[in-house]
C-alpha cells in the first residue's frame, strides 16, 4: 500500500508521499475551486445525476481540490426546493460527487467540500442564526460557541467540511452593505466572538475534524473591509499598520490562536496593496509572525481582479501565490499555474508550499481514510429541536432595548387593541439577511406572528403595512393611520432589507446589482448595496410621524442590518427595540420581549449615529488631546457603543484595584492586576447584565484612544441580588504597538473604567511605572 494511504503513517510522512508522486498537472488541480457547487448535479425527479461540466472540471484538474456551495440556495444560485437537496439527500449526493472524484482520478485525492455559513448554513434546511450585528449585541461568546457547534454538526452530517464563516471585519462605516456580517466596532468583541465561532465549528482539540460533529473553519476576510473608504463594498482602507495591528487583526489573531484552519483574503486594498497580493500580511504576519499552517482561500473571483497590476491571467496567479494564496474561488487565474511555472513567473516549489497546505486540511479532516458519510445521519441532526430553542435564545438576547419612556414595556392588559404597522411586520425573509437559504413553508415567525403568540388571550390585534422599505407609494398610508387611531399601542416594526429576489440581478461573485437597472429598490443591505444615507428608506419617517400624530403611544421595532439613523423620528415612539435582522426565530423572540416573557439584555455592538454626516462615530477613535466637535449637532453617538436598557434597574459600585501601581518589568514578567465592582440589580425582576471593562491610557509616547474595551462578563441577578465581579488586566490588555512597532508594555496611566455601555462608567486610576 502506498505511505499516503495508509493511516499508521504519520499525517507530515503521507503527505510528503502524495506530493512526490503528483504531476505538475495534478498539483493545479488541487489548488483550484472553480465550479459553482449548485452546477455539479442535476436534480432528476427522486433523483440526481453528477453533470458533465462536473465530470469536465475533474478530468482537466486530475481530480479536484474543492468544490464550492454545493448545497448553496438563494436568488443567486437559482437553487430552491425544486430543483436543490434537501438535508435528507445531501449525503447521497456528496458520496455520489466523492466517489466519482476518487475514482475517476489517478491518485484518488478526496475532494473539500466548502460552505457558505456568515450566520448558518446557507442550504435548503439549514439552520439561520441571527446575523452578525445581531450576535455581537448578545455579548454572549458561551452561547454562541453552543449555536456554532449545533450549526457544525448540521453540515457534517449532510457530508460537507469545510465552513466559510464572516467573523474578521470590524464596522466603522455602517453605510457599507455588509455590515450586517460584522460582530461589532470593537476588536476584543469581535475576537472573543471569533473565538467561539471557531471553538464551536471546528473544536478545541487537534483530532477533532477528523469526526463526524466538526467542520474546518475559514475566516473571513482577512482584513480592514469594515473601513472601507466611503462605506462602498471593496473599497480601500485608507489606514496604516499601527491601525491594522490595533484594530482589524485581533480578530484574525484570535481565530488563528483558537485553530481555525483558514482565512479568507479580502476583495480590499491597504496602502497600495489589494490583499490578494499582501506577502506583508499573508506571509509575514499571518504565517512568520504568528506561525499560521492553515489555507488561505481566495474570495470569488478576486485573484482576477489582479490583472489590473499584472496585466494576464497567469502573472495574476503567480502574485497571488506567492503573496500566499493556496486555494482559489471561481478565478480564471489559479487555472493557468502550470502555464506560470513554464514561463517562469513562479517556481513549482510554491506549487508544492500551497498544494501541502490543501492536503494537510484534507488529511486532519480525515477525508482519505474515510471519505464517504451515512446516508441516514442528516436526518437526525439537521433542523434538532435543541438547536431551535438555541437559536430562539440567541434571537432574544441579540435584541437591545434602546428607549423605554414610562415604562412603556411591556405590554401589559390595558393594551386590549394592537395595531402592528410597517413593512417588516409580517416579512420573514426581511428578518433573516444575505446570504440566507430559501426557507421551507412553514418555517419560522414574523413578528406579527410572534405578537399573535405572546399576546394575552382577547388582545385584538390589526394589521397594516403602511408603506414599504424604499418605494414611494403612498398607498397604505391612510389604512395605517386608521389602524393606530383605534389602537391602545402601536407596534412599528421598520428598518431595513437584504432580502434577494429571484428576478435580481447579480455579478459574478454573487453580490447584488442595484440601481441602474439592477435589483428592486426594497433591498437595502447586504453585498453589494452600500447606502449614502443611513436615514430610513421610503416613507419609513413619515408613517412613524403620522402615526405617532393620532397620538396613540408607539413602540419602534427596528429590523435592520445595519445601523440605521433615527434621530429624526424616535422622539415620536415611547420605547425602541433594535431587533437587527434575527432570524427565523426572531418573530417569537421580539413577541416575548414586548410583551415581558423574556427581559431584554442585548447591548449594541456599534456606536448610533445621529447622522451618516457624523460618520465616523465609532467610539475607541483616537484621542486628540482636547475637545473637537461640530457646530450643528453634538459630535457624540446617539446611543453608544454598549448600550441598552432593561426591564430592570442595574447599580454599579465604585471600581477598586489589587493595587495602585504596577511596574513595565512585572507585567512583562505574568504579574496582573484584578479590578473589582460590585453590581445589583435595584429592580423588580430577574435580569442580565454586561459589565464593561474599558482603559484610557495617557502619556506613553503615541496617541491612544478616548476609550478601548479589555474585559466583560454577563451574568444574570435576581431583584435585590448583588454580586462582585473581578476582571484580570495584565500585558496583553495594558501592553501597546509602540512607536517602532514592536507590542510590550510602557509606563503610563491608566483609567480603568467600569460600567454598563462606553458612555456610563465608574473610574479608578492605575499607575504604570518605569
């Protein structure tokens, strides 16, 4: 038996095997992800056939590397219940599709079959979790990690391996599309939450890939999209390295030291450099500095996007390879390598260094020894009543109460008519976001639906529209107003979409076309559509206005992926509950919080701006010294970062030190100092509280930022209940990029500053001393 087949040979042995008896031919292969998943089989009645394109593309690369989305479903792929798999027959096709690839191939590679999850598992059946923004306003890392891991087994079980999971990208311009697929504005939020997204797919052990509940995670996108110039999708970063080392790769460090198996590079550029073509970042910090033996996957057709430096296809691969890219999506470019070599762009050692790094993934994952999967399994594990209720609890928690006045919630029996108006209330695709799987009838709830469930018995509730997302059409206007005139309370569910349509038009990596012919006007959000203004769409202000003028008390429900402004409106509604795009359990969640069955907790992972001209309103900038404001309105956030309120009232103690002062050499040397604050929830009812944990550091050689988050801790106290919590700050928290770019401790001061959002705080000085 050859070394490379045999499991007694270790994994560094086997694979030196394989990679000595592979052709230049081969090699290529390995390192292409062309096809489009969905265009490799054909549904045919009960059954499905593989397509010749498929057999094609197994034949030009003497087998394949990866093959992408082939349970992909959406207006893109044109993949629906008719014509896709559903959970019960994925493992039949994925066999058919290895089995084929195993045995009409020289060597008998396996092939990696890799799936789009930002936020579950984009395919028929697939679980949707709450999106990004709605995950970050959880503050809940633990819960997260269980949701993952629940969504992980999901795709193994149907006999995929590999996830592609949004986590890298920090928000400081909420006018691009994306943001949605960010955790937050701040890195140590978005880190611990990277952490848990690859603790929960992937695991926490080195053997765990090779069984049957974990998935290989590739993070993306590695890295600065969130700051893209303007808000528009790929734009530059216009930052420097101290800003990519502050802000954007803590995640990536985070996710690197949890294992993850991949990154992603991003469509952007950083100085000059588009990422694709980064030695700095892909080689130097990703692989020297932090010792990364991962793949790193190119985005759909990005390494294409190179030609604008090289001028053809294969110097565009050549630059891509050796930045550090090991795996294409979709490009033309990484199919002609073996064309680059004969020219001698690139020496087929660098094939070698990417092909290792494929089959390494493939042989931790276990795929050579055992590459095919139960038929059965999926059955049992996709859509489980335990990952249901999960997702129901990451639904409520990802809920921020922004605005209560009088106690407006709950909703209490006096409220005996409802009238439940806008065009989110009873849409459920407007609550799931992009990258989203066409559902199954049936599945999921509306938040008029949840409304209906939670209401007392007796409550009457009304329906209406009112207007919708962005169009201009007055008609539903008048049914509304009428609605809330007859109501005790009015629920406005407003906000956003990245709802696609099947009639849409889409480029050729999937991102949505809009304007100019391109998509209907109702989709706001997601890929490809970045907005100008953050103010409502359409005649969203005016409905709130003219319902808001019966004067019947108005709550605000906010479905949206993106910070929307409303400042010119919200003086109009009693209470606002920022719901983000939450799922398919979402409907249900917001029902029980509006009507008390659950306390909300969620606390927002991104500053609000009161206007996109405020922009940027993040709020770790840096520290100018003295006051900069504008004349027209207040240069702080509308609501700040970490906010939100409760149905209960939480009290915060004043912080207090280990120690008053601690020296560079002790915190070089492990020595840490714990912070101490007492809360107590002063209020009437159970509840959960994030206490927050922030530095402002001065007077240690480089500017640092008005505030930057190092700890938090969730916890949940009944009424009367008090509790002290203790944070740990040592080097990593206190330690700086100083000023010739090396991280270690300096002498400075500290405020350490401790409270339930950015803005509210108790603080307590500690020295740092020479």
């Amino acid at each position: 038996m050859e070394k490379y087949k045999s499991p007694r040979v270790a994994e560094e042995e086997r694979i030196d095997d394989l990679l000595c008896r592979m052709t230049l031919a081969e090699k290529v292969g390995q390192l292409n992800q062309r096809m489009y998943g969905w265009n490799a089989y054909r549904k045919m009645g009960d059954g499905y056939e593989l397509t010749k394109e498929f057999k094609k593309e197994v034949a030009w690369g003497g087998g394949m590397g990866a093959l992408y989305g082939l349970f992909r479903s959406d207006p893109w792929s044109g993949v629906d219940y008719r014509n896709g798999i559903p959970a019960a027959d994925s493992a039949k096709v994925v066999n058919m599709v290895q089995r084929y690839v195993i045995e009409h191939s020289r060597l008998g590679i396996p092939v990696l079959l890799a799936e789009e999850c930002p936020h579950g598992h984009q395919a028929l059946d697939g679980t949707m979790l709450p999106v990004n923004l709605g995950v970050g306003s959880t503050w809940n890392p633990a819960l997260m990690k269980r949701a993952y891991g629940m969504v992980a087994s999901e795709i193994r079980s149907r006999g995929a391996h590999v996830g592609l999971v949004s986590a890298l990208d920090i928000l400081h311009d909420p006018r691009w599309g994306r943001s949605e697929e960010c955790f937050g504005e701040d890195p140590y939020l978005a880190a611990r939450f990277t952490e848990a997204a690859v603790w929960g797919m992937q695991g926490e052990g080195p053997g765990d890939l090779a069984g049957t509940e974990k998935v290989a995670v590739v993070l993306k996108h590695l890295c600065a999209q969130g700051t893209a110039l303007g808000g528009r999708n790929a734009g530059p970063a216009p930052i420097g390295e101290r800003e990519l080392r502050e802000i954007h790769l803590p995640g990536a460090k985070a996710g690197k030291d949890a294992g993850a198996a991949g990154f992603m590079a991003a469509y952007n550029e950083i100085d000059g450099i588009p990422c694709h073509a980064n030695e700095r970042l892909l080689t130097g910090i990703l692989r020297e500095e932090w010792d990364f033996d991962g793949i790193v996957m190119a985005d759909g057709c990005a390494v294409d996007r190179l030609l604008a430096l090289t001028g053809s296809h294969e110097s565009a691969s050549a630059l891509a390879l050796s930045s550090g890219v090991d795996l294409s999506l979709w490009d033309m470019a990484f199919s002609t390598l073996e064309e680059a070599v004969k020219q001698g762009l690139i020496s087929e050692a660098l094939i070698d260094r990417a092909v290792r790094r494929v089959l390494r993934l493939k042989f931790r994952l276990g795929l050579f020894d055992r590459p095919y999967v139960s038929e059965m399994r999926a059955i049992s594990v996709v859509g489980k009543p335990e990952l249901r209720e999960v997702n129901l609890q990451v639904a409520r928690e990802s809920a921020v109460l922004l605005k209560n006045e009088g106690g407006l919630l709950p909703l209490g029996p006096k409220s005996a008519r409802i009238a439940v108006i806008g065009p989110n209330a009873d849409r459920l695709y407007n609550q799931l976001g992009d990258y989203t799987s066409v559902q199954r009838e049936g599945i999921g709830t509306t938040v008029l639906e949840g409304i209906r469930m939670m209401a007392p018995e007796g409550t009457e509730i009304v329906y209406a529209r009112g207007c919708g997302i962005r169009d201009g059409s007055e008609d539903g206007l008048t049914e509304a107003v009428e609605a809330a005139k007859g109501a005790d309370v009015c629920v406005l569910v407003l906000g956003g979409s990245s709802a696609r349509r099947f009639d849409g038009i889409f480029d050729s990596n999937g991102e949505a076309v809009v304007g100019e012919g391109g998509n209907p006007a109702e989709m706001d959000c997601g890929e490809g559509v970045d907005l100008a203004d953050l103010s409502l769409g359409g005649l969203q202000a005016r409905l709130v206005r003219e319902v808001a003028a019966t004067g019947t008390p108005a709550v605000a429900v906010l479905i949206q992926g993106r910070p929307h402004v409303i400042a010119d409106w919200e003086n109009s509604c009693g209470a606002v509950l920022c719901a983000w795009y939450p799922g398919t359990e979402g409907g249900r969640a917001i029902g029980e919080l509006l009507f008390g069955g659950a306390n909300p907790s969620g606390k927002l992972p991104v500053s609000l701006p009161r206007s996109s001209g405020q922009l940027p309103v993040y709020y770790n900038q840096k520290d100018p010294g003295r006051p900069r404001v504008y004349v027209d309105m207040p240069s702080a956030a509308l609501y700040p970062f970490g906010y939100g309120l409760s149905y209960t009232e939480f009290e915060y103690g004043e912080p207090r030190l280990s120690q008053p002062d601690i020296s560079v050499a002790a915190l070089e040397e492990g020595s840490r100092v714990a912070v101490t604050v007492r809360l107590q929830n002063k209020g009437s009812r159970i509840g959960a509280e994030t206490v927050q944990l922030y530095i402002r550091a001065r007077e240690s050689g480089i500017t640092r930022r008005l505030a930057e988050l190092k700890a938090f801790r969730k916890l949940e106290l009944a009424p009367g209940e008090q509790r002290d919590i203790t944070f740990s700050l040592g080097k990593e928290e206190l330690a700086v990029w100083k000023p010739d770019m090396t991280f270690g401790v300096v002498p400075c001061r500290v405020t350490i500053m401790v409270g339930g959002n950015s803005r509210d705080t108790r603080g307590v000085e500690l020295w740092v001393t020479g």
